[in-house]
C-alpha cells in the first residue's frame, strides 16, 4: 500500500514538471518572437532616421511653410518623416 502511494506521488510530480517545462517553454517562445518583433521596428525606424538625413527639421520647416519649393529629395525626408511618426 505504501508502495501505490509512493508511486502515485512520484507519477504526479512528474506530471507537475511536465507542465512547469511546457509553460517555460511557451514563455521562451513568447519572449523570442517579442525580440524579433522589436529588431523589426528597430531596423525599420534606424532606416527612416536615415533616409531623413541630418537636417530633417530644417526640410520639416520648410515643407510647413513653403510645400511647393520642395526638392524631390527634400520630399523623401518629409515622407520618411511622416512614417516615422
């Protein structure tokens, strides 16, 4: 009789582990794909700063106040500009 006890407690923290791996593991999963998502946006924005260039609020200021004297790459910095927000 202590023997079915001993193995019936045995079996179950068995069981207890088992779900304490798959939750780990979900967790891990979970995590993983949190940072791929957020290298993403990383590299995405990183591209965006880059296409605006180094003086992006003098072209911001400029397309306020005078749209039709925009270069095409003036215009390019305003749109990266515009997704970046």
């Amino acid at each position: 009789m202590k023997r079915d006890w001993l193995q019936l407690i045995s079996n179950a923290a068995i069981i207890v582990g088992l779900v304490v791996v798959i939750f780990e593991l979900k967790q891990s999963r979970d995590i993983a794909r949190t940072h791929l998502i957020k290298a993403d946006y990383v590299a995405i924005q990183s591209r965006l700063y880059a296409l605006m260039g180094e003086n992006a609020a003098d072209v911001v200021a400029k397309a306020k106040t005078a749209p039709s004297e925009l270069t095409d790459g003036e215009k390019i910095v305003v749109d990266a500009h515009l997704l970046a927000l």
